[in-house]
C-alpha cells in the first residue's frame, strides 16, 4: 500500500465523556500536525460532552455501535471496522483505552494497517480477569502499547506484554488555562478532584476532615466530581459528622477556577496510574497532599513539589493538611515549585510530540515511511 502524506491515522474512543483518558485523546487528535496527519475517529456511539470538539478536528467520524462484546453483532462490527480502516487507507491506528484496545487492535490487525498502537493509561483496580486477558489478548495485535507512567508499564510488564512493546508518554496539560497563584492566607479550603468511586479513597478524606476539623473547626472541603459513590460517601460525612464542612459538587467543566478558590489539593487515591488531578492542581500552583501510590510518586517529589501520605493512612493525612495550613509559606513555596515542575516537564506540546515521534518510527521501521522525508522528519 502506497501512502501520502499528511498521512492518514484512526483514532478508537469508546466515551467522549469527560474523563482523563478522554480529555488526553481529545486534544492529542485535536493538535496533531495536519501537514503532517488527516485524522480520522472510529467510535461505538457518536455522542458525549467532548464529541463535538473531537468532531470538528477530524476529516470524518465512524461509528460502529458495539454494546457488548458478547454480542453476536460485535463480529460484525468489527469486520466493518477493518473494511473502513482498507477504504481510507488507514496508516495508524491508535485505541484509547479498554474498550477502544480490545476492538480497535484486533480489527487494524485485520485489515493490516502498518502501525497498531495501544493505550495503557491506569493501573485496572476495577477490572475483571476476563476484561484483562481480553485486552492483553488485544495487546498482541499491537506494534505498541503506550503508557502514561512507569507504574503502568509495570503493570503492562505483570501482564506479560513484551517490553519491546511498551513505550511511556505522560499525560499533558494546558497551562494557559492555569494563572499563577499568589501567596494568601489564612488557608482554609481544601479541594479535591476526582471520579467518586472507591478507589479514589474519599472515605479516607472523610475521616481526616473529622481529625482536621478538631483543630482547625472551620477548615472547608471541597470534593469536585461524580460517581457511583456519591450517596454513600454524603451518607458517611453525615456518620462522621462532618457533612456540614464537606460539599459533594459534582461534575464541572471549568475544574482551573475550583482550584483557583482552593488552598490545599489532596487526592488520597487507593491506586493511580498518572492522575490528570494531580497535574491540574500542580499546574495551577496548589500545594498537594497525595497517596505514594502508582504514577503519583512519578509528578510528585515529596518536600519539594509537594507532600506523599502511605494510602488509606487517614491520620497522616490529617496531620499534613494542618501541617499547611498551620505553615502557608511552605504552602506556597510547594505550590510554586510543582508549577514549575509541571510547565517544564508536562506541557500538551511535549506529549503531542513524544506521539509524533513515536508514529515516525514505527512507521519507518516498518518500511512505511524513507527515513530521509524532510516534512516528515522527527521533532
């Protein structure tokens, strides 16, 4: 097969809700270089809050309504995948996740699409076996398997995917939607971002609010996000007693001015493969408290961008928070070096071109590409 360029690549998402893994596909298909790529997306539903900014960056959208992988219809689904990756003569095909992996894999092998790129991008606290020897079956269609952190190619390595396959690209982030924090007092409000479900250990912040507000009684909480938790976490702060200082807000689009109105970020996460809460609250200068867990140890260097707690360690985590508040100038000099550390090392450009380079190479040493094509040359 016979490609031109801007070279045509497939992207697979499963969702286009609002999502970690979704807002990183989201903008690496919507910065691409287009001299150098027309982007297509192969989907199961055309719907979401971010379809339409996903839509409006590619050449076209295709669905394939798959609802169930025991479906007899999935074979079909699948077989009409690979035909559209032959029709527009897909060159890579790159999945997002789960879901998007264990179709979008199997079905560029298929259709033989020179490059097959899988995501990695948690550590699967929530998966079933089947749905892990799934996509690790999936995973033996890929050139590649891209992780957003070391802890999740270790997993990847636990699951026994060659290491020849793995590659690690963090996550990324606009800073130009993050202003630079100034130093202020006292500091009351402390905030966290994240889905509400167990492994995000909000009961874990429930119980240090209960130690924080013995002796800071009008620290305030703030838990940004949804999730099948909700009720029985609103249900334990009114256990605990705190629920009048912890408000649950819910999904919000415009997270930057939540942590805007913050003092103190903490995310005492059970398991994390490259939290997008962590970066965010980094960005906008926050000083954090987070669990030592998974890519967490990897953004935040504990004392110097921030502070680590063993997870599900309540006390500890307490004592930290008061431990800030109790020294502000410490808070802000956390905060003003994790900025720093976040703009230097995790900008969406970076990211954007750590993939760009990754597409060039293999496309090259499968024969694809001349290595000497100047507008394509690697950045």
């Amino acid at each position: 097969m016979t490609f031109t360029v801007p070279l045509p690549i497939a992207f697979v998402m499963a969702s286009f809700e609002p999502g970690g893994t979704e807002r990183q596909m989201t903008e690496l298909i919507r910065r691409l270089d287009r001299s150098r790529w027309t982007v297509h997306v192969a989907t199961f539903r055309r719907v979401g809050s971010w379809f339409g900014r996903v839509a409006e960056a590619a050449a076209s959208v295709a669905e394939f309504p798959v609802t169930s992988f025991k479906s007899p219809d999935t074979a079909k689904h699948l077989w009409d995948f690979s035909r559209w990756c032959r029709d527009n003569h897909i060159a890579i095909v790159h999945t997002a996740e789960l879901y998007s992996n264990i179709f979008g894999l199997p079905g560029a092998a298929l259709a033989n699409v020179p490059v097959r790129v899988g995501n990695r991008r948690e550590i699967n606290p929530d998966k079933s076996i089947g749905q892990i020897a799934m996509q690790r079956a999936a995973y033996s269609c890929a050139h590649k398997v891209v992780a957003n952190s070391r802890a999740a190619a270790m997993r990847l390595v636990e699951e026994k995917v060659p290491q020849r396959k793995i590659a690690v690209v963090p996550n990324g982030l606009d800073f130009s939607r993050f202003q630079r924090r100034r130093p202020r007092t006292p500091l009351r409000t402390i905030v966290t971002v994240a889905n509400l479900r167990a492994e995000k250990g909000h009961d874990v912040l429930i119980d240090a609010a209960a130690d924080v507000l013995r002796q800071v009684p009008d620290a305030r909480f703030e838990c940004v996000g949804a999730g099948p938790e909700r009720d029985r976490l609103i249900a334990y702060a009114q256990e605990r007693g705190v629920a009048h200082a912890i408000t649950f807000v819910g999904h919000c689009e415009d997270v930057a001015a939540k942590l805007a109105d913050g003092d103190i970020f903490v995310l005492p996460s059970r398991s994390e493969a490259f939290p997008n809460a962590v970066l965010e609250a980094m960005g906008a200068g926050l000083p954090v408290i987070a669990s030592a867990v998974g890519g967490i140890v990897e953004l935040i260097d504990s004392g110097r961008t921030g502070l680590l707690v063993p997870a599900g360690d309540a006390p500890a985590l307490a004592d930290h928070i008061v431990h800030l508040i109790s020294n502000p100038e410490l808070a802000f000099g956390l905060g003003e070096a994790a900025r720093a550390e976040a703009i230097a090392r995790y900008s969406f450009d970076r990211m954007v071109s750590a993939f760009e380079n990754l597409y060039l190479t293999e496309l090259t040493r499968r024969g694809v590409l001349d290595a000497n094509e100047p507008q394509l040359a690697a950045s």
